[in-house]
C-alpha cells in the first residue's frame, strides 16, 4: 500500500504528464506550420520566377495552405484544452501559455 507521500508524487507526476502532453501537441504542430511556412515561400518565390503558370506547384500550394490551416486549428484546440487543464488546476492567469504557444505570429 502506497502511504501519503508516495501518492501525492504518483498524483504530481501523473498531473505534469497531462499537462506536458498538450504542450508536446502544441509545439509539434508549431514545427510543421513553420515547416510549411518555408516551403510555401519557396512556392512563391518559385512561381514568380517562372513563366506561365506551373499547375503542380499551385496544387501543391493549395494542400499545403489547407494542412496549415488544419494544423493551425488543432493547435488553437490544444492550447484551449491546456487552457481549461490549468484553470482546473486552479491557475487562472494564461498569459505565460499565449507567449510561448503564440500560434497567431505564423502566418502564411
């Protein structure tokens, strides 16, 4: 039988790895906006330099800008989710979580 203290550092560690795991989201879905953030500038720059219009790449365009879009919406999910988890935890000021998950300074 587990006595008190044990318990509340199983408790602990179980809360930080909740907690944690809505980070790891958040930034893994930072990493691939920024990913296709560059790939979307190549894009661009590629499509200016050419003559006429290449379909493949206005394709692919497309696709990337809709998966940044869907990256970006489970991103803002998450951090609302990490939001409601702190403030069940009785932390009620988020300023810190919308500087470092600042997911609106990615843009495209």
């Amino acid at each position: 039988m587990l006595d008190k203290s044990e318990l509340d550092e199983e408790l602990l560690r179980e809360i930080a790895s909740v907690g944690g795991g809505y980070g790891a989201k958040i930034e893994s879905y930072l990493s691939e906006m920024r990913r296709i953030q560059r790939v979307v500038f190549y894009l661009k720059l590629r499509l200016e330099r050419e003559r006429g219009t290449p379909t493949f790449s206005m394709r692919l365009l497309v696709r990337l800008r809709k998966r940044f879009y869907e990256l970006r919406d489970r991103a803002v999910e998450q951090r609302r989710y990490l939001i409601i988890y702190r403030e069940a935890l009785g932390l009620l000021r988020h300023r810190e979580v919308f500087e470092i998950y600042n997911i609106e300074e990615i843009r495209l």
